[in-house]
C-alpha cells in the first residue's frame, strides 16, 4: 500500500507536515526520532490523518493536491 499521512505537532500546532510512505509506522517513528531535518525541531508529532492507496502514481497525484492552495484549503476544513 502507499500511504499519505498528515502529522501535526503536538508542542507546536499551527506546525504541519503532509507526507508520502509505503510503511506509515517506520515513517512516523523517524519523524519523532529526529529522522527529518524538516520536521525534528518540533516533535512530538501526533498523526492527524492517513489515507492508503493501491497504486502509487494516484497517492502520489493526492499528495500534490494536498499541497497546493486547493489542497490546503481541502486539509483545513477536513482534516487540522
């Protein structure tokens, strides 16, 4: 499966992180372990949301959606 996943900081909520994995566990606990430069100054993250795929090009296709002002818009109201 392909996973998109929402995360947001627990210490720190208005800090939101919108990802792609094939193994949603490990990817989390890398994000808490301070696996990511992008993410490690504000663990600890709380999942919010994740949304599994069978076919990769559409989790991929999501994942851009959710980053771009529609998509963000969308996050919002549904989602944080």
């Amino acid at each position: 499966m392909h996973y998109i996943y929402l995360i947001q900081s627990v210490k720190f909520p208005n800090k939101k992180y919108i990802g792609y994995t094939i193994n949603l566990k490990e990817r989390f606990n890398r994000h808490n372990r301070a696996g990511f430069k992008h993410t490690t100054r504000y663990r600890p993250w709380r999942l919010v949301a994740c949304l599994a795929f069978d076919d990769q090009d559409k989790a991929l296709a999501f994942e851009r959606y959710l980053k771009s002002g529609a998509g963000r818009a969308f996050a919002k109201k549904r989602f944080w």
